[in-house]
C-alpha cells in the first residue's frame, strides 16, 4: 500500500537555526498538505499545495516559513530561525485532485524539538 | 465556519469494554466526516469516512453513522482491546477545509 514519506522523522534543534522538512505524498496525488500538531491537539493546516502551486497559505507565518513544492511532487518545508513556540510535529498529507472531499492521507510527521 | 467537537480524554477502560467516543460537528453544506487514529510517535491513520446523511463507516470493528439531524459522528466499538490504546481524531473536510477536532486519549487496560 502506497504511503506518504517524511524525514526526519525527529529533529532536535536550538532556535534562531534552520530547519527542513520533506514530504514525498503518494504518487498520482496533486494536493499536498502541511500540517502543523501541538501535543494535545488536533493538526492544524499550515500550507496546502495544488500540483506545484499554493492554494491555501492563511495560516502559515511567512515571515519564518516557507514552503515549496517546485516538480508538483515532493515538498520541503523549512523554518529559519526556528522559536521555541515552534516545537510541534509537522505533518504532511496528501490527496488526489478532483474532489473536494476526499480523504487526506497522512505520512508518519517530524517532530521537532527546539531548545 | 467549519468546526468539530468531539469527547475530552482521557478515556480509560478495561479490555472487551463497550466504547463510545462524541463527536459533534457543525458546518453549512454536506461536509464528509471522518476518524483517524494516532498511535504514538505516529503520523494519523485513517479508520474510517462517511461521505453522507445515514452511511456508515466501518473497520476494525469501530463504527460511526453519519447523522445529519443531530449533526454527529460517534464513533463506537462493542469490544475494545489492549492495542486500541491510542488518540482518536474526529475530522470533516468541507469543500476542502479540513477540521480536526482536538482528539480523545483512549487506554484500554487489560
């Protein structure tokens, strides 16, 4: 059965460095998702892309994220610099395109750690 | 908007136990419903959907019927065990706005 990649899978990190994240979705699908887990909580949708293009990005902090998904294929995430406050999994998920709503799938996250 | 609520955790019962999980959503149109389970250290797995009024989605003997009147989705299991411990996300996706509800902690003790 066809899975959604992520690594790393954990990251440790000290803040004001950089980190990335990379997302590989299940092939054939189009929407790609990041998403953003407070321990505790439920996801919360950071980025959602369309083939290469971004179609969704209200709730992400662009002044230290940004995201990229240049083939319409894998995905990398990154913070720089990376807070405290942004100790969190990150998780990636992926659907196909035509309908809007289908099932997301999700890969297994990283979980990041900043000191 | 879009939102779900769903049961506050912790949830601990003893194997073979009946369980009940609430989840209440509310949303304009026809939104599909979903349950997704996080065992630890894990990415959200899905355990089952509904697309519409009265289905009923079904695995691993967890069940849920979608109930548009009292605009619900809980999820229950006859016979819980050991290795049901884990997080429980309720979630519906509305003209692609996906929304998770906070999540509920189950324990199943032998």
């Amino acid at each position: 059965e066809a899975e959604v990649a992520q690594s790393p899978r954990y990251k440790i990190t000290e803040k004001s460095q950089a980190v990335a994240f990379w997302c590989d979705p299940i092939s054939g699908h189009a929407t790609l998702y990041w998403y953003r887990q407070i321990l505790g909580q439920g996801p919360e949708l950071l980025v959602q892309f369309q083939d290469e293009s971004v179609v969704d990005d209200s709730q992400l902090p662009k002044d230290r994220f940004s995201a990229e998904r240049l083939k319409g294929v894998d995905s990398t995430l990154k913070i720089q610099p990376a807070e405290l406050g942004d100790s969190a999994m990150y998780l990636c998920a992926s659907s196909p395109k035509d309908r809007e709503k289908e099932t997301q799938y999700f890969g297994p996250g990283t979980r990041l750690l900043v000191l | 908007g879009n939102s779900v609520t769903q049961m506050e955790g912790p949830v601990t019962l003893s194997e073979e136990a009946f369980l009940t999980i609430n989840c209440t959503y509310t949303a304009t149109g026809y939104p599909s419903l979903f349950w997704y389970v996080q065992y630890p250290g894990e990415g959200l797995q899905l355990l089952l959907k509904a697309t519409k009024a009265d289905d009923k989605g079904s695995n691993k003997g967890f069940e849920a019927t979608y109930r548009k009147e009292t605009t619900s989705f809980h999820l229950e299991k006859g016979s819980v065990q050991v290795s049901d411990s884990a997080v429980y996300f309720c979630a519906l996706n509305n003209n692609n706005d996906m929304r998770f509800g906070a999540g509920t902690r189950l324990t199943v003790k032998p």
